[in-house]
C-alpha cells in the first residue's frame, strides 16, 4: 500500500497530539503499536527533545521499527518493549499519556484501559486511542483470535470482506485483511468494537471525558475532567471533536478506500495485470488462482517478457555468467548458468532450466534464492517469528536460521528415529503428515520442492494448518505441471508400506540419501484446491520473472494463510523440547 493513498497512520493526528503533549507537560508517554515506527520516530524526538522518556510497546515490529529501536538502545529517553499490550502495561508505572494502536477489539481495549487504570495511583488520564470509529468502532478485529476469551469473541472471518454501510460481510469485494486479521461477522451489538469498549469503561469512571475526532479511521481522546491542563486541551482540540464535516469527509474517504481496494482485486482477477510486494527488496509478481488466469497472465504480460529475455542466450549451448542481485548473500553478484536440465524451447533452441540454474556463489540457485527472498522480505514475518522449514541439512537452512533465530529445521528419518528427536549429527526428525508442534505453535512454515516426495501429501497440508496460528502464512515451491488440471499420482504406498508406482520411478535430490527420494506427485492446477480444503484461505500463485535479482524464465511460489479459528494454543516462547538419540 502506498502511505500516500492509504491514510492509516495515527501520525496523521500530529497537529493534535504533540501539542496535547506539551500542554498536558507529559514527559513518560507509552506507544502501543508501532507497525512500522513511523509515528514512533516522531515521538522519541519529542521524547529527546523535552527531557522525557518515550517506551514503545510492539510484539511484532516490522524491520524498520525494530533497526530504529536498535539505532537508541540503551538511551535514557528511549525504551522498546517486544511484548504484547495486556503484558507490557502492568509493569508500566508513572505514566503521564499513553497512545495506543494495538489490537483493535472489545476486550483488548477494555483490558488495556483497566490495566491503566490500575497504574494511575492518582495522576489525570490522558489517552489517545486509535479505530474508534469505521470499521473497528462497533466491529471487533482480531489479529490473534486464539487469544481471546471465548465469552469476549465474537464469531468472525479473515476471507470476507466488509464495507461501509453493511454490519454483515461481503462475499465479494470489500475491506479486507489478506488472511493476515479476521473480522466479527455482526457490526454492533455489545462487547463489540473500540468504542463500545471505551463507553463501558467510561460509564463506571465519570471523572473522565471521551471525545472522537472523526478523521483517519477515528482518534478517541480520554482524559481527566479536572485535570489542571483539561481546559486547555479542550479547547485545542474542540475544532475536530465530532466535526460533522470531518465526518461526512471520513465517510467518504472510507468508501473510496474499499472502492479501491475493489478495483485492485478486481484488476487482479482480469489477468495481466501486476502487483508490486513490498519490503527491503519489493518484487514484482503476478497473482493467480486456476489455471485459466495463469494462462491469460501468461499470455498478456509473462512469455513476451521472457521471449525477450531468451533472444540474449548465447548462440551455442555454453556455460555463462550475468549479473543480479542476491537477496541471500545482500549484495551484487555474478550468476553462473549452464545448460544441465536444459529443454528446447520456441523454434527449437535449448533454454537453460532457468529455475534450478542462475546460481550464487554462495552456491544458491535461482529457486533457492527467490524462496529465502519471499520468506525473509515479502510475508510479513519479523525476526522473532517462528518459523518451521522442511529441511535442515541443505545450504539454505543456515541462512533462514540467521534470518530468523527462532527457525526450526529438520528431516524425515524415518521410523528408526522418535519424531521430534534429534541426532547426535543434530539433525531433527519429523515426519510431515504427523508433525510433532502444538496446535497454532507457528507463524510460517516453509517446503521447497518436497512436498511431491510425500505419499499422503493432503495429510501433510492438514498438519501444516493444524500447527500455524490463525493468519499463519504457507510458503510452498514444488515441480509445478501448468498444463494439468488434476495432479499426476506417479506412485503410492499401499497398506502394508510398499510403493506401487505407476508411472516409472523418477527420484528428486535429497541430502541425506545418494539415491534421492521418489517423486510421488506432479502436482497440477488441483493443488491449489488441496490446499484450500486443509483450512486455508488466499491461495494463489505467485508467478514472476525479474533479472536485476536473477530470477531469468518464469518463476513461481504458491502462498496461503491459515483460516482464523478460535481458540488455538499459544505461541511458544522457545522450540519445543528436544531428546537426543542415536543416528
């Protein structure tokens, strides 16, 4: 999204807060929510500037939130705090204004203003809280429904949208949150919304006053009536407080901000059209759902681009280098091609196999590259994500494990070695279709070309789900067959574990047997279907072609989001506990 069309940040509010902040003299001020730190930086000047201390709370900042955190570590003006609200609050004392834009919902909201109040030990309230009014006002939004009371949640979807006017969902074009947040499916009603929670708690304090400023998705302002400063920020800030103009002007924004969001699926949907991912290293790609999309993508906007690539191949079939960038490595290199897996192309000319070549000296390919570049910069994940990869013992797994700290790799050794058991090599063991996590223990989880060696593949889907928390995101490469509607069963297991093939034995890389391991599945159009029924939502295909990365021919990725769904166990702390046993 563009900051400049889509107007969300409560940075937009900064002619009406930090002059509230100099009136009200408050020198400790807590942020709740920091996304991508934009409104942060502003504050920790203000901080810095008056003497004060600014703490930022965020469980999930974003890269450019958590390198400005780490640019004032250990200043006296400055503290970043990675834990979530209804944590972070108690352990706050002394506070003199808190801006909170967090998780925006009935009980949260409630919670962190009873928290609050806990910590006044007499000092006036000043609070601004952001969405209380379109479309989280009377409507609950959740980013981690699991962690909800079931008495508190309400019944909600991440795969409808809403839109303004309309207190159910929208089957079709709307707001919506990608699979990443679910909204209740009633607007209204109690214990329902930001402002219904800030008026339940405010009826039982009648020393404090609630005013909205109906603008930017809607700011709340809660504050002491008697407050030495009170009449002073009244007056501030009564222009804005419920302005019928600023409020039929929000209305309207609010409708052409779904409108385009509309248009944008609705280009999507039409083929040809392109969306750039944004992140360190934005990418370009092409969304596609079935097969008939992929083709006219494909046709309008894919072939001519790498038809033009292909009229740059030397005129004999010799090993060449060109130049990209690798997203792996973090800088410019020299990306070695020859023509090992080569197939004829248009007029019979060999292509090189684009996907497996394009290699690093960092010994990567193009496929390994481009899977590293989508997981580290472009699902949305964070450092301290929890993330699981269905390999170990490959040259990727090292990197994916500095990029994230908290990464699990491992292997399927089979029987001889307890699932979720590590050798004395290191290697961990886990059998795809029974994996050893808790219930929505993990934000991502990752396989690369190996989910066609599994025989029950749609068991291995459904243990995928089973251990991503609700918006959890799947990202998944295998040898994809575009021409086929239903995948190709190569071979089988039957009861008694035996493989019956019918097809003859093909065998993929695996770098733990010399032998490979058998190729159970070329997986065609039907894949997506699969995926779908194992409790996943926003299933597409990610094609792309991009040079200046050295992603030359047409490259692909397949993404989802895990459904929301209630009541799911908590995110661990650390990786499950691990025994050690013999190879």
């Amino acid at each position: 999204m563009s900051d400049n069309l889509y107007l969300y940040s409560m940075a937009n509010f900064r002619e009406i807060i930090l002059p509230v902040l100099e009136l009200a003299q408050a020198r400790k001020i807590v942020e709740v929510g920091s996304e991508y730190g934009t409104f942060t930086q502003e504050l920790c000047a203000h901080a810095q500037r008056t003497g004060g201390q600014f703490i930022c709370v965020e469980p999930y900042p974003q890269e450019s939130a958590r390198r400005f955190a780490a640019r004032h570590e250990g200043q006296a003006y400055f503290e970043f705090i990675q834990k979530i609200s209804l944590e972070a609050l108690p352990e706050l004392r002394d506070v003199d204004a808190y801006i909170i834009d967090g998780d925006h919902n009935y009980y949260t909201v409630l919670r962190e203003l009873e928290l609050i109040a806990a910590n006044r030990q007499g000092r006036p309230w000043l609070v601004f809280q952001h969405d209380v009014c379109w479309p989280c006002g009377r409507r609950d939004m959740y980013y981690r429904p699991d962690l909800i009371p079931a008495e508190y949640l309400h019944p909600h979807t991440c795969q409808h949208a809403i839109a303004p006017g309309n207190p159910g969902v929208e089957p079709g074009g709307g707001f919506r949150g990608d699979g990443t947040l679910a909204f209740a499916c009633h607007e209204g009603g109690p214990r329902n919304g930001v402002t219904t929670a800030i008026e339940d708690f405010v009826a039982h304090h009648s020393e404090l006053q609630f005013d909205i400023v109906p603008a930017v998705f809607g700011l709340g302002i809660i504050y002491s009536k008697t407050a030495p400063w009170a009449a002073a920020l009244a007056t501030h800030f009564r222009p804005f407080v419920n302005n019928p103009m600023l409020q039929r002007m929000e209305e309207n924004r609010v409708r052409l901000y779904v409108k385009v969001q509309e248009l944008q699926e609705e280009l999507a949907r039409g083929g040809g059209s392109s969306e750039v991912l944004p992140g360190p290293h934005p990418l370009e790609v092409f969304r596609t759902t079935d097969k008939n999309t992929f083709l006219r993508i494909w046709g309008a906007r894919l072939r001519p681009a790498i038809q033009e690539q292909e009229k740059s191949l030397p005129a004999q079939p010799v090993a060449f280098e060109r130049p990209g960038y690798c997203v792996v490595c973090g800088r410019p290199a020299s990306l070695r091609t020859d023509y090992e897996f080569a197939s004829p192309g248009d007029g019979g000319r060999l292509v090189p196999a684009w996907r497996e070549r394009q290699i690093c000296q960092c010994d990567l390919n193009c496929r390994i590259r481009s899977c590293f570049h989508f997981l580290k910069d472009l699902l949305g994940l964070n450092r301290n994500s929890a993330v699981y990869v269905m390999e170990q013992s490959t040259p990727l797994f090292p990197h994916i494990r500095a990029a994230f700290p908290r990464a699990i790799g491992a292997e399927n050794l089979g029987p001889t070695v307890p699932r979720g058991s590590v050798r004395q090599d290191g290697i961990r063991n886990e059998d795809p279709t029974r994996l050893t996590f808790a219930d929505g223990s993990l934000d991502c989880i990752a396989s690369f070309d190996r989910l066609q060696c599994v025989p029950d593949y749609r068991a291995a889907l459904r243990e995928i789900a089973r251990c991503l928390r609700p918006g959890g995101r799947l990202l998944l490469t295998v040898p994809f067959r575009f021409d086929l509607d239903q995948s190709l069963l190569r071979a089988e297991r039957n009861s008694a574990g035996e493989f019956i093939h019918h097809q003859p034995p093909v065998y993929h890389h695996d770098p733990l047997n010399p032998k490979g391991a058998l190729c159970c599945h070329e997986f065609g159009w039907n894949l997506l279907d699969a995926v779908r029924e194992a409790g996943f939502t926003g299933v597409e295909l990610l094609a792309f072609t991009a040079p200046h990365f050295g992603y030359l021919g047409m490259q692909y990725v397949l993404v989802a989001t895990r459904a929301a769904a209630p009541k799911l166990a908590a995110l661990p702390e650390t990786v499950p506990n691990q025994t050690v046993c013999q190879p």
